[in-house]
C-alpha cells in the first residue's frame, strides 16, 4: 500500500492515518469539517489535499449511520482501489450498501477493537491498535485484492486480525463493549442524585466500573442506534439476573429462615457465575488468564516515585503484569498495587523492603 484515503478524521481515523503515515503510506484526509481535517494534518496524519488520482485504499471512519451513504459515494467516483470502514458495527452498513446498489466485491467491513473516552483527533495516536483486535467480515463476494489491503492495513498498524461473520460479530460486540458502555452509565447515574458524603467514599471498585461513562453520550447513540436488538437481548439477560438478584436479598431480609438461606444461595450463585465468566477474559496478549499475586506498596504523590517503584522491581528481575493506583481521600498520597506472577511475590517484596517501601501487609 502507498496511498490512502481517510473519510473522517475524529480518534480513529486520525489514528489510523498516523500509524500509515509512519509507516510511508501518503495519506490523504477528507472530513465533513475542513477544519479538523486541517487539524489531522498538523497532527501528521497526512495532507488534507485532495488525491490527483485513484488511491491504494479507502477507509471510511464516519458514524454507522452515514457510513453506506460515504462508501456508495466513494465507490460510485472509484476513488480507490478498495474500501474499507472502521465503524463498530458491520451488519446493518453492508445491507444499506447493497440496497444502494454499489459494487461490494471492492469493500470489506471492519472494526478495530480499541478507542478512548475521548474522541476527536486530538485524542488520535499512531499506536491505538498496536496489540488490539482487529475485526474483518468478508464475505463470497469480496476481491481477494481486497481483502489483502485490509489485511495490509491492519499490519500497518500493528493490530492482530480476527475474521467473523457480520451479524457475529455486532452480536458480539452487543455483549463485550455496547451493554458494557450503558451497564457503565447506569451505575454511574445513579452517583448524579447521591449524597456528598457517599460520593467522597468512591474507591477503585467504583472507579473501574464508571472510567467509560465519561464517554461521548452523541457517539454512543449513533453506535447503539445502528445495533439496538442485540444490546436490547443481552440486557434483557441482565434485566433477569437483577430481578433475581434484589428478590434474593430482599430474601436475606426476611426474618424466616428458610428465605434468608434461599437469598443467600441465589446471591452466592449470581457471584459464582460471574467468577466463572470472569476467567474467560483473555489476559495479556491475548492468552489465557493467569491468576497474579498483588503486592500492595504506600506512596507519596510526587514525581519519580513510580519510576523509583518499577526500578526497584527491574532490580528484583521481577515483571509487573498489570498496576492499579488507588489515590487517598484528602490525602497527597497512594496505593500501588502491582500484579505479578507468584513466584515473584517473594523477591519482589524483598527489593522493595531494602529499598524502604512501605508494604501494605498481605
């Protein structure tokens, strides 16, 4: 590939065209806002000059819904020699194009499985997809020209490619990242009305279900728009649990016996399920879960103290898999806690003892 288009230049068609532009491809941007193309383009994701003839590859990164319109435009000038779009959904976009009556056998849907809680193209980076999933649904009538472009531009940037059926796939993305924005949003909801006092009491717990409700509320209902009967089944599976679960602790309630033990085993057994799903999420890199050790260290908040905690654990030999940071209350001070495998507690906690860290006790 030497040459793209990039239609829409908001995080993920920004991103996109930093990461080609890295990698030597000449990136053309085009947006329904000249003036954030021009700021994709001082960015350096390329030009907003218009192509002097057909490009490589087209990559439509607009809202679902006017994703068929730009493709059908696109494709009517012949501006490339394929077409791809970056939109969260698949299925509904490749029917509304074929009953535009396009040719289909040069496009090919995809989605990237990364994005922010900002949008935007100050928001872009060229390595936004580096690790992450990327989703292409082919289909019998696509060029296999095509569908190596598409599998060139997900090389470029550096993403892993995952082949799914359209209707699969947006069954599927219901479940790991639409339900999961509006399940986040609900809970977040519910601290609008809450007491002051309740809300200084938010920890990590609260902080790690509500971090993608800061989200775009315009993107996510174009998003869930253009796929609302696969979000409307998976909360209406969540919509039962919840059913059963408050009728199990109004049981926990009860001042008869018999229905506090009926409560507890039903709270006992919503908990049991979501441990059983819990360990089906991929872990690092993809492979499987792997259960880590934490290692809980106290700092202070100032400059350097994290760099200091993962010196020290280089010293150790010790790989930190994963961190979370817990900030105090009123305090300028913190938790570090460091996810490592459990042969490396031990070490670990050694270097950081001689070192002076402060050890929350295990």
């Amino acid at each position: 590939m030497r040459t793209a288009v990039v239609i829409g230049t908001g995080l993920i068609g920004t991103s996109a065209a930093l990461a080609l532009t890295a990698r030597g491809v000449s990136v053309h941007l085009v947006d329904h806002d000249p003036a954030q193309a021009r700021t994709a383009a001082a960015l350096g994701a390329g030009t907003d000059d218009a192509p002097e003839g057909q490009v490589d590859l087209a990559i439509v990164a607009v809202p679902p819904a006017h994703v068929a319109a730009a493709l059908a435009d696109a494709i009517g000038r012949g501006l490339a020699r394929a077409y791809v779009d970056v939109a969260s959904v698949k299925g509904g976009p490749r029917r509304e194009l074929t009953a535009l009556g396009a040719d289909t056998s040069a496009y090919i849907g995809t989605h990237p499985m990364a994005g922010k809680e900002r949008s935007g193209p100050l928001a872009a980076t060229a390595d936004l997809f580096e690790g992450r999933p990327w989703v292409l649904t082919p289909t019998r009538d696509t060029d296999h020209e095509v569908l190596n472009l598409a599998l060139e531009l997900v090389a470029l940037c550096r993403a892993v490619p995952v082949v799914m059926d359209a209707d699969a796939h947006d069954r599927a993305v219901a479940l790991v990242s639409h339900t999961p924005q509006l399940v986040s949003s609900m809970v977040a909801a519910r601290l609008e009305e809450a007491d002051e006092t309740a809300v200084r009491l938010c920890g990590q717990g609260i902080r790690d279900v509500t971090r993608i409700a800061a989200s775009d509320p315009r993107m996510w209902v174009e998003i869930l728009s253009a796929n609302p009967g696969p979000v409307a089944d998976v909360l209406a599976g969540i919509a039962a649990d919840l059913a059963e679960t408050v009728e199990a602790l109004r049981g926990l309630q009860s001042a008869d016996e018999t229905e506090r033990k009926g409560g507890a085993a039903g709270i006992e057994d919503v908990l049991k399920r979501g441990n059983a799903g819990r360990v089906r999420v991929p872990g690092k890199h993809g492979a499987a879960p792997m259960a880590y050790e934490t290692v809980g260290v106290f700092i202070s908040d100032k400059p350097g103290e994290l760099a200091r905690i993962f010196a020290d654990a280089g010293r150790a030999g010790v790989n930190i898999e994963d961190v979370r940071i817990e900030h105090a209350t009123g305090q300028q001070a913190g938790l570090v806690q460091l996810m490592v495998e459990p042969r490396a507690v031990a070490p670990l906690t050694a270097e950081l003892r001689e070192r002076g860290w402060a050890l929350r006790q295990q």
